[in-house]
C-alpha cells in the first residue's frame, strides 16, 4: 500500500465520516434539547427519528412516477417528516412524561425505554398493514449520481455522491437555524431559561409546559429531518432501524456535553469520524508493522462508539464542551 | 386482581377451604380440558386456563391459609400437574422450563436494580456469557475452534454440572470488569453506558469465530442423567422429551438456590447497604458504607444468576445465536422486574410468569388462531413478532399508574403511603429540589439530584 492509496482512503473517511457525523449531529440535537430542558434521555426519539424515515419513504415511493424536481420531492418528504416526528414528539410528552413531571429520574427514564419499544411496534404494524417490512427507498433522479469533478478539480477519489453533498448542506442550514432560534430569539430565551431553572423561569412569566413542549416539537422535527436524511443516505430501513443510530447519536451528545447544543454538533462529527475510520481501518493491515489492524473487522466500529463513550465519561464526564459540575450535598 | 395488592394479612379470615377449592377447580379444568383447548378458536382458551391455574400458586404463597394446604398446593402443581401438561404437550415443558429461567434473570436484575439501584441495560450479555461458555464447550464448536479431534463432540457431558459453578464465576467476573469503569457514573449515564456494553458483548458474539457468528452454535450437550431418564420412561415420557424432564428439575433446584440467596441478602448488612445506596448515596458514604465495592458486589451478584441460567439456557434450546441476546431482551427482563414490583420476590417471579406467558403462549396462540381463521393473513401483522409492545406497554403503564409493581414489597408499600404507620420503613420525602406539587413517588428507583453526572468518589 503506498502513501497515496492511504491519502484517499483518510480522505474518503474525512468526507464520508462528514455525512454521517452531521446525520448523527442533527438526531443529537433531539436527544440534548430534550435533556437540557428535562433531564430526561428520550429513548423515545430513536423511533421519532425513524418515522422520518418512514415518511421519506412514502413520499418519494408515491412520488416515483411523477415528473418532478428531485429537490422539490426531498422538500415535500422533509417538510412532511418534520411535521409528523414533531407532533409525535410532542404527544409523547404530553401523554406519557407530563404525568411524570417532578417524579424520581429514573421514572420518567423507563416510560421512555417503554415508549421506544411501543412505538417499535406500532411503526412495524402501521408498515405492515402495505405488507412490508424492509422497505426500500427510491432515491429522485440524479441523486445517486456520483459527482466527478469541481471547478474542473477531479475529485473522483473521494466517492462523493450527489446525496452526500445535500445532506451535509441541509445540514449547516439546520444547525445554523437553530443557533439563531436558541440564541436570538424570545423562544430561544425561554428554552434556556427552562434549562436552566425551571422554578425561577416559570417565576419569571414563562409557561414552562408551553416551552418543553415546543422544545419536543423542535427536537422532533430535527429528529424526523434526520430520518429523511437517513433513508436518503442508505436507503434501506425498517421500523427497528431506528435504535442503533439513535444511540449513537444519543452516544454524540454526551461525547460533545449533554445538553450543550455546539457540543451535540462535535460528538456527531468526531464520532462520524472515528467509526467511519474503524469501518476501513482493516484496510491499513496490509502497511508494513501495522498488520495488527487487519484484524479489526468493518462490523466493529459500532463497538468504537461505545467504548468512545465509556472513555469520554471516565475521563471528562461533563464531555468535550460541557462544563464540570460538583455535587451539592 | 384486587388480592393481588391487599395485604395477606389485612384479609381477616383463612383461606384454606378456598384455595383448595380453587386449586383443584383450575387444575381439574386444565387437565380435562386439553383435549377440547387443543384446537380450533378454542386454543385461546388455553392460555386463560393455565393462567388461572398458575395464579393457585400465587394464592398459596399470598393467603392466609393453612401451611399443609400450601404445601399440598405447590407440592401438586410443581410435582404433578405441570410435569404431566408438559408430558402432554411438550411447548408446556417448554415454556413452564422459560418461564423458570427468566424468572432467575429477573431476581437477578432485581437485585441491581431493585435493592441497589442501579439501572442495568445490559443485563442479558451476562447470559450470553453463561450461554456461550457451554454452548462453545458442550458442543462440537469446541473441536471446530481447538481443531482437537477430541473435542469433535465437544467436552464430556457430564462436565455440565462443573459448568454451572463456571458460568455463575465467569459471569460474575464480567460483571465486576463491567462495573469497575462504569460503576462511577449514576441513573441514566450507567443505564446508556451499560446498554452499549451489552450491546458490544452481542456485537462480539456476533463477528468472533468462537461463537461461530451470526450462524450461532448446534447441537449443544447437557448432562446424561441414566436414573431420571428411567424414571421419565416409567412415568410415559417420551424419549424427546428427557432432557426437558431433567432440566426442568434442575431449574426449579437452581431457583430455590436463587430465591434462598436473594432473600437472605435482602435481609443482611450487605442487602441493607445496596438499599441505601439506593436511598442516597451521600447519606450511605457517610455512614461508611464503601460504594464502589457494594455496587460491584450487586453487579457481581446479579451477573452470577444470570450465568448460571445461561449455561441450562444453552442446554435446553440446544442451539444458540447472537439474537437471544439483544437489547430488548435486557429490557424484557427489565419490564418482569417492574411488572412484578421492585425489590419484592414473589412479585418479581410473577412479573415473570406474566410477561413470559404472554410473550411465549398468548401471542403464539393469537397467531396460530388467526392464520387458521385467515389464512391470507399478511405475514407481516402475525401477533408474535409483537413482543416489544408487550414489554414497552408493561413499562409505559406501570411506570405511570402503579410504579411500585403488581405485588410491591413490604417495605415499598409502606414508602408508597407514607402517612400510615410504618415503623421500619424509610420514608422516601427526598424529590427534586424545584419540583413540587407531584403525587408520583417511585420507590425503588434512586433519587436523583440536579447535575448527578458521575459518582461522588472525589
């Protein structure tokens, strides 16, 4: 294996490990909102994230026919995603952690393992009355194309495909919408507020229920936007393919600081990186004194996730941006 | 299912008369009306009638009543009616020998999480350890990894009865190398990290060629057993149906075990330690009480039941795959141990029996029904591949309208009604600083304080 060979390989992985880190960073999204008003690991939105998917998938199969721009569909199926997982987000909390405000931690905790499970199920039946249950999604024209060349740069090396570009670019615009809405807007105040001090906020006129609401209406919306993305990028899935990425991304937020919103963005990236990096990593085997690498099999990198998480709360619990707090006695 | 949350001794009077009567009604009624349950709509009824017969030994075990009546109740329904259903139909053996075996997960777990309160995730990988140690050892796996003609049919048979003392060792060590980096962390942080440990245990088992992969291992021994094997023969048995008479026998020894060491735990410094740390870790620290090592101890504890079941789980199925071993597997065993109710043994058991009826008898049976009522049925809304929602309805509805199980214990009931008399009884008053005006209270489940991220060993 020369030096070039392995320039390609590091920037193939630089690139690709960017798709999917993003795709990790917007589910992540969910999961810190969620805690940072609540204190609450939302199992839940594994599977919120998946009914994206799902939507996606109806969308573009019920589209397959119709003559019509390929970014018109992804915005019809975006949109259409959106606005289900947020509802769904929303009714979650209004009909299953609503009840549970204010009991022990671990309450609200196990209703939300037993949500995921239920809605597994329910995502399953709903799929299986067309029949299915691997569905297999039908990508617009053109959007598995293979992009070749920039500003007349041959980029071939990097296994870039058109999907890939959109999903990182819908993406940033995401990430940037939201850092305006949290921090530069009266919405966004009252969302650090509940964050914050849930008592003194609502002290201070704000309708704490109202926010945690919305706030599950955001997370979902981010969450069923990165379905949309999931099922673009693969293409395959199921009801139950939902939880592997959700915790992974749930994985992503703790590495970048639980409830700190940048921090969710950087535990996407850097474990996009790391696991696409284990996923290849077999490859280096074959460079002289490192033969030891080809024994790491593809299917381990999920393993690479966990162990990056065990590390990260051994080391720096409060993750990488999170601030070290101490406990009051 | 009022006498399931009264108190057995706020009844009044004895029982006896009734739990006989009812005893021998529902076991009369399974018996003599197998034939008629065998098929057709009617199957539905089977599941109804051996739940009824198996709530007999619930009431034995709850009534007041006679001590000879209780004895005569378990000794009729463990040594006669259940060997002979199972002799009848084998998915009997079968299930009763599941039902046995989750139940000992579920006291297992219920040690971690009911008494030391820690929330386990991935509780099921100990069994997998339990289960791999024999499937690989007791199986011609072990000549196909050692490339040893010897072991062509794996170890000696009768090596079983040393691999239940292994799997409860291999077991508990895991668990300790598990709890030593993750112990640290508290609620929600040690449930993630340790689901995505028992996820990584299932991955291994999923890609090492020890395990044979995805492919799982087949056929797998159990011990030879020359004098039950006899004793099955001259009561009928069948030849298939030895090993499921044996195993069966040995369960209900190892759960004895199992049932006699979590009640005795319950009950000793080591059992008081783990509740409180449940409690308040703070508080127990200052009491000088040494956190790390009673949480491993839990870890370690629980871990061993699992192993031990793990290597009869493996003799029993005969054959073994990553897929018994998943995340939602953890959870089901999750969802006994809340059905039944936290720390309590009865209730843990027949959380239990409940959840394993229903995922292994109720849902197969609905199914059956259904595809010979619609036989253009889609594949896809068959009732048994619906297990998750069993398990996620247990936890969403218990967690909201009964937390403290279907049978809580003692201790917990007098937590859950705080205002009446409870002389040796913790009252649990310590909710979140800024959360008020909530009636949900959850005992058994460790309080938590704002920013608890890690543990308090600074």
């Amino acid at each position: 294996m020369d030096l070039q060979t392995v320039g390609n390989i590091l920037l193939q992985v630089l690139v690709g490990g960017l798709s999917l880190g993003v795709l990790y960073a917007i589910v992540a999204l969910g999961y810190t909102m969620v805690y940072g008003v609540l204190q609450l690991i939302n199992f839940a939105h594994s599977e919120v994230f998946i009914t994206g998917g799902i939507i996606a998938y109806l969308v573009f199969s019920g589209l397959q026919g119709v003559a019509m721009n390929g970014y018109v569909k992804l915005l019809l199926a975006g949109l259409a995603a959106m606005a289900v997982s947020g509802l769904l987000n929303v009714l979650i909390e209004r009909l299953a952690y609503r009840p549970l405000r204010g009991a022990q931690r671990l309450v609200p905790l196990i209703t939300a393992i037993g949500v995921s499970l239920v809605l597994q199920d329910l995502l399953r039946f709903l799929v299986g009355l067309r029949g299915q249950f691997d569905l297999s999604v039908p990508l617009p024209q053109g959007f598995a194309n293979p992009i070749t060349s920039v500003l007349g740069i041959n980029i071939s090396v990097l296994n870039l495909q058109v999907k890939d570009v959109i999903l990182i670019v819908v993406a940033a615009l995401m990430l940037v919408g939201l850092n305006l809405l949290v921090n530069h807007t009266r919405l966004g105040r009252a969302i650090r507020a509940v964050a914050h001090d849930r008592q003194t906020s609502g002290l201070m006129g704000i309708d704490a229920n109202r926010i945690i609401s919305l706030t599950f209406l955001i997370g979902g919306a981010l969450g069923g936007l990165g379905g949309v993305m999931f099922a673009m990028k693969y293409q395959a899935l199921n009801a139950y393919s939902g939880t592997v990425p959700g915790l992974k991304a749930f994985t992503a937020a703790v590495l970048g600081g639980i409830g700190n919103i940048p921090g969710a963005v950087l535990g996407g990236l850097v474990l996009g990186w790391l696991e696409t990096l284990l996923g290849v990593i077999s490859l280096f085997g074959s460079i002289p004194g490192l033969a030891w690498l080809g024994a790491i099999k593809a299917e381990y990198k999920d393993i690479g996730a966990f162990l990056a998480l065990i590390l990260i709360l051994f080391l720096k619990p409060a993750g990488l941006l999170g601030k070290a707090t101490t406990e009051k006695v | 299912m009022t006498s399931l949350s009264a108190s057995p001794r706020g009844l009044g009077g004895d029982r006896t008369l009734a739990l006989l009567a009812y005893t021998a009604v529902t076991a009369l009624l399974l018996i003599f009306m197998r034939g008629f349950v065998a098929d057709g709509p009617a199957r539905l009824l089977a599941p109804v009638l051996f739940g009824a017969f198996l709530l007999s030994l619930l009431f034995a075990y709850q009534w007041r009543a006679a001590g000879w009546a209780k004895t005569l109740v378990f000794a009729v329904g463990i040594g006669f009616v259940l060997p002979f259903m199972g002799r009848d139909n084998t998915s009997y053996f079968d299930l009763v020998i599941q039902m046995l075996i989750f139940a000992a997960l579920a006291l297992g777990l219920n040690i971690v999480v009911g008494l030391a309160g820690l929330l386990d995730l991935g509780y099921i990988a100990f069994f997998a350890v339990g289960a791999y140690l024999w499937g690989v050892f007791g199986s011609p796996q072990l000549g196909a990894v050692t490339g040893n003609p010897v072991f062509a049919n794996g170890v000696n048979p009768n090596l079983f009865w040393l691999f239940i003392p292994l799997g409860v060792l291999a077991a508990a060590l895991v668990g300790v190398l598990i709890g030593l980096p993750v112990l640290k962390l508290k609620g929600d942080y040690l449930a993630i990290v340790t689901l995505g440990l028992g996820e990584v245990v299932r991955i291994f088992a999923n890609n090492l060629d020890v395990t044979n992969g995805p492919q799982g291992i087949t056929p797998i021994e159990s011990a030879p057993v020359p004098w039950l094997n006899t004793l099955a023969q001259n009561l009928g048995f069948s030849e298939d149906q030895y090993r499921l008479f044996f195993l069966y026998f040995l369960v209900l020894v190892v759960i004895a075990v199992v049932i006699l060491v979590n009640y005795r735990l319950d009950r000793s410094k080591i059992g008081r330690a783990w509740v409180a740390i449940r409690e308040d870790e703070i508080a127990a620290q200052a009491m000088g009480v040494p956190l790390l090592r009673t949480k491993l101890l839990a870890f370690a504890t629980g871990a061993s039941f699992a192993g031990a079941m793990g290597v009869i789980f493996a003799a029993k199925q005969n054959f073994i795959d990553p897929k018994s071993f998943d995340y939602f597997q953890s959870i089901g065993v999750l969802s006994m141990v809340i059905l039944g109710g936290m720390g309590n043994i009865a209730g843990v058991f027949l959380g239990a029996v409940v959840v394993t009826l229903l995922n292994l008898m109720v849902l197969p049976t609905l199914s059956e029904v259904l595809q010979q009522s619609f036989p253009n049925l889609n594949q896809n809304l068959d009732p048994s591949k619906y297990q998750r929602l069993i398990f996620g309805l247990v936890l969403v509805l218990m967690m909201l309208y009964r937390p403290e199980g279907l049978l809580p214990s003692a201790r917990r009931k007098a937590e859950m009604h705080a205002d009446e008399p409870a002389p040796d009884s913790l009252v649990t008053q310590n909710q979140l600083e800024g959360d008020t005006g909530s009636e949900v209270f959850s005992p058994g489940l460790s309080t938590m304080k704002e920013n608890d991220r890690t543990g308090s060993e600074r």
